[in-house]
C-alpha cells in the first residue's frame, strides 16, 4: 500500500469532493500498492510519492507491447505518462492504445496526462544555439510539460550570431530555471549564465565535426564555464536537464 503525505492525500480528497474523481478511483489512490507487476517490468507506482514524479518509461531495448503495458499500469493509478526516445514503431503501437496521448516526433517522446489535476507553477525557458540541437532541446520540453510548468522555447540564438541573444533577455530573465543546449565548443550557456539570476542547465549534444569528440568538447567547455550559476548534464541528455529544471521552477513558484 502507497503511504500518502497529508499535502497529497488533500489534493485526492479534493479531487473526491470536486467530482474529479468518482469513489472508486478515490479508494484505488488510497489503497494502492508500491508496484505494478507487467510482464515485462515492475512498475514503481510510489516514486510520485516518493520523488514528487511517477516513473518515466526510457523505450530503447523495450518492446512496444512493453511501454503500452507500464502506461496501462501508471493510467490505472491516475499517474501521468512519459515515454522517451521512442522509435516510430513504438510511437504508432502506443498511439493506437492511447489515442489521447501526445506524440512529438521531434523530441522522440510521448506523454499522457492521467494523473490527479495539477496546477501549473514555474517557469523554465529552453534555449538552443542551433537548429541541429533542437531534438534534445524537444526532449527537454515534453519532460517540463509533463512536470506541469510553464515553458518556451527559443530556438537558433547561438554564439556565431552574438546579436540574436539580447533581444531575448526579457523572456530569459522571467523563467526560474534556463536549459541551454548547444553543440560544437558549447559555449552559450556561459553567455546567458552571465545575464541572468536562476540556474542555468548546460546540456551539451553530440552536434559537431570530428574534434568535437561526439559532444565531449562541448561538455568539457560547460564544466569549466566561468558563469557561477551554469550547471551540466550528460550528452544529449534533455530528459534530465527538463527533469532538474522543472523541480527548481516549481519549487521557486511554491516558495513565493
């Protein structure tokens, strides 16, 4: 049985007395066990719970009927849903179990919202150096959607093109948390880091020629950044950086 907090068990009380949910679905989140057993994995139904989030569902190595079975365990819980670097042929699969669900092609993601209503809080702003950096960059966005905060996007404002960045500042300086993605020497979060007053989430991709190492040279350049507030995640990782940046947004918000 999942222990509820008295903040969570408010939320689902509330819920009941809103007809959000009907009784049913009220006994089910009250009663519900720590894990889902599918046949191809154990589902972690306490890590809301536990970490503020439900399990996300990372696609490569599983089969389609694989991901359609841990989002009907999540669903049956109320928990929302998040798939990442989904293939094709496991985006259609899983489309066609949950046409409700939200496909982005860029970001190679699909997420479902079935959980309790939750208010939106926070503020993040995803920035990109190029055009080739956005699929990490879209990654980042679906996992802020799915954490329920406010996000933008501003796309293309690299370093090669100095004067494109300070038209932005105005939307910059109102985010709580900034993810910065960019490839090649991985130089703009140190720019932007130098404008502003929250976090700033380096994420370094694999974009670049033979001496950018895959994406190494940009991860090592976002190490050493001289800007105090500038902070990295793995290649390519947007998953994470969007995960980072959600908590600190929504906990800026909820500090207000």
């Amino acid at each position: 049985m999942t222990s509820l907090d008295q903040s969570e068990l408010v939320r689902l009380l509330l819920a009941f007395q809103q007809g959000q949910l009907d009784l049913q679905q009220t006994l089910q989140q009250l009663t519900a066990p720590a894990t889902a057993h599918t046949p191809d994995a154990a589902v972690d139904l306490d890590r809301r719970q536990r970490c503020g989030y439900p399990e996300v569902v990372y696609s490569p190595g599983k089969t389609p009927a694989a991901i359609v079975e841990i989002f009907r365990a999540l669903q049956a819980h109320q928990q929302d849903c998040l798939a990442t670097r989904v293939s094709p042929e496991q985006a259609t699969i899983l489309l066609a179990a949950y046409p409700q669900a939200q496909h982005n092609s860029v970001a190679r993601t699909v997420r479902m919202e079935a959980g309790l209503p939750t208010e939106t809080r926070g503020k993040v702003v995803i920035v990109t150096a190029g055009t080739s950096d956005r699929p990490i960059a879209e990654e980042a966005l679906e996992t802020v959607r799915w954490m329920h905060c406010d996000v933008e996007l501003i796309v293309d404002v690299g370093v090669a093109g100095p004067h494109r960045l300070p038209a932005q500042l105005p939307r910059l300086k109102s985010a709580d948390a900034i993810i910065v993605v960019a490839g090649m020497e991985g130089a703009l979060p140190s720019i932007v880091g130098g404008y502003v007053s929250c976090p700033v989430i380096g994420v370094p991709t694999s974009q670049g020629y033979g001496a950018s190492f895959g994406g190494v040279s940009a991860l090592l350049g976002m190490l050493n950044s001289c800007a105090s507030n500038v902070t990295v995640v793995n290649i390519d990782s947007g998953f994470k950086a969007g995960y980072v940046a959600g908590l600190i947004a929504r906990r800026a918000a909820s500090a207000q």
